[in-house]
C-alpha cells in the first residue's frame, strides 16, 4: 500500500472522529447556558418602550450664529407630533460661548415646542457659570434660535457675593454677539456675604 492510500485511510477514520468530538463539545457547551435568562429591562420599562416611540441617551450639539456652542444630552427622548411637544427627561445642556465663558443648565424634564421657536425646562432646573453663580428654579423656557430665556416664577441665585432671591429671571444679550446679562426682576432681594466676596 503506498503512501497516498495510508493517507486516505487514516483520514477516512479521523475526520469522523473529529466530527464527533465536535458535536459533543457543541452540546457539552450548551448544556451550560441559561435557557430561562430573563430580558434585562424591567416589565414596565417594556410597556413603556411598547407605548410609544423614544430615544434612549439622545445627544445633541451645535453652532449658534455668534460663535456659541450648545451641547445637550438627556436619558430619554420622545418624538412630538402636531398637537404635542417633543419631550425628554434628565437633561443636561453645556454653553460654551465665545467669549470663553461656559454655562451648564441641567433639570428633570424639558419639552420642545418648534413652532414657537421655545425648548422649556422644569422641575429642580439649575444654571452653574464659570463666574461661580448658580441659579435654581423650577421652569426656564428658553429660545431655539438664540441664546436667550427667562424664568417666570421664583428664582434663588448664590454666587460669589452671597444669596439673591427674585421673582423672575430673563437671559439675554443686549446686543448680538455680546455677553450673556442674568436680569433679576420682581422683589430682588439680596444677602450680602462679605465673607465670600473676600475669598
């Protein structure tokens, strides 16, 4: 017998064997897995996915015209339609404007109303400023094409000189391509903290 025929003999006798050790491994291997695993969302994150469409950890960013970036992340997004506003929850919005200042706004919630040029945030919405100022209060509406937005109820400011306390707030520049003013109005009161105006 030459070589050539040994050959095909010893492979006619291996490949099945190889086959076979294959199989087993395949189902030694599934014999290990899990079959009852549960899906890793809770059962109403499922029916609330199934209500309605939604985008998960959306991330937006752009250029206003005055050279200003805006860059806005938020757990959730859901798409408005005629009659509703686009609505997403925990956000979080970073201005970096031209001049080199950076103003952070975060809140719970914030809906979109495109047709009225007006993004809204509310509940426990807080403005930090690299000047050390944050503001706090509970609805802010702010304009889509422009860096500007006003608080029409209770705003309380703390801030380098002490704690401010107003009855509404406007955000704005006063010319374009300007820095950014706060505007307190309606009862301003302030308490002045001489201590951290020295530090």
């Amino acid at each position: 017998m030459d070589r050539y025929s040994r050959m095909v003999a010893f492979l006619k006798v291996l490949l099945p064997l190889t086959a076979l050790v294959l199989l087993s491994t395949l189902f030694l291997i599934s014999r290990g897995v899990d079959t009852d695993a549960t899906i890793p969302f809770a059962e109403h994150e499922i029916e609330e996915r199934m209500r309605g469409q939604q985008v998960t950890a959306p991330f937006f960013s752009g250029t206003t015209a005055q050279g200003d970036e805006i860059t806005v992340t938020a757990s959730i997004a859901r798409p408005g339609g005629l009659a509703s506003p686009a609505v997403a929850t925990d956000l979080q919005a970073v201005i970096k404007m031209a001049d080199g200042g950076r103003l952070m706004l975060t809140s719970n919630s914030g809906e979109v109303y495109l047709d009225k040029d007006i993004a809204s945030f509310s509940g426990d919405v807080a403005i930090t400023s690299t000047s050390g100022l944050e503001v706090t209060t509970d609805l802010l509406n702010a304009t889509l094409s422009g860096i500007s937005a006003n608080s029409p109820g209770p705003v309380k400011a703390t801030g380098p000189i002490g704690v401010l306390n107003a009855g509404s707030m406007q955000l704005e520049t006063k010319t374009q391509g300007g820095p950014l003013h706060m505007l307190f109005n309606n009862g301003v009161k302030l308490v002045y903290d001489p201590q951290k105006s020295e530090r």
